[in-house]
C-alpha cells in the first residue's frame, strides 16, 4: 500500500510537470536513447549530436530495465512513472530496512509511517 501511494504521488507530481512542459533535458535524452532500445536499435541520442551514444557518457545499463514499458506505451511520461515506481520501491525497501535493523521508524518517515 505504501508503495503504491508513494508511487502515484511521485508520478502525479511528475506528469503535471510534463503536462506543462517542465520537465528536463534529461528526460529527452533518456527517452531518445530508450525507445531506439525499444525498436532494436543502438542507444543514440541524436539530440546530443550525430551519432551520440548514451553510454559514451555514463554508462548506467540499469536503465535498460525501463524499456520493456515502453513496450507497452512508448512516451516520456513512462518513463517519469517508472522513475517513481523506482523511488519508491526504494524508499520502502529502506525504511524497512532501517526500522529492521534499528527497530524504530526514522524520523524522516514518521510522517509515511504513523
């Protein structure tokens, strides 16, 4: 339930920001570079110059794992969606972790966890 929420919150944020044109760069060259994997081809990133590879940057195959979803619908915006899925799955994987090890919640999740 937890993640759920967190990941309609971090989405809803995000995909007002891309209704209104607010999003960044970034989120350009990922998705360029993205949905070339998709269609099976190279990660090019033709906005950052002819025959631009996205890994020639940074290499960072992790977001490989978005590409199946844009299998499924292929625009920015799933790739804003999966970011927050990503966060927040994070985000409970380590406030279980802490409370776990720690066996208190920390009080930066106080206000998620009650």
């Amino acid at each position: 339930a937890l993640f759920l929420a967190l990941t309609v919150c971090g989405a809803s944020v995000s995909l007002v920001l891309y209704a209104r044109c607010a999003t960044s760069y970034d989120l350009a060259i990922f998705y360029q570079a993205l949905s070339r994997v998709a269609e099976g081809g190279a990660p090019l990133v033709p906005i950052k110059g002819a025959g631009a590879n996205i890994f020639g940057d940074h290499f960072h195959p992790v977001v490989l794992l978005a590409v199946p979803f844009l299998w499924i619908h292929s625009s920015p915006a799933t790739l804003l969606v999966v970011q927050a899925a990503s966060v927040a799955g994070a985000w409970v994987v380590l406030g279980d972790t802490w409370r776990r090890l720690h066996g208190a919640t920390p009080w930066w999740l106080v206000g998620l966890w009650g």
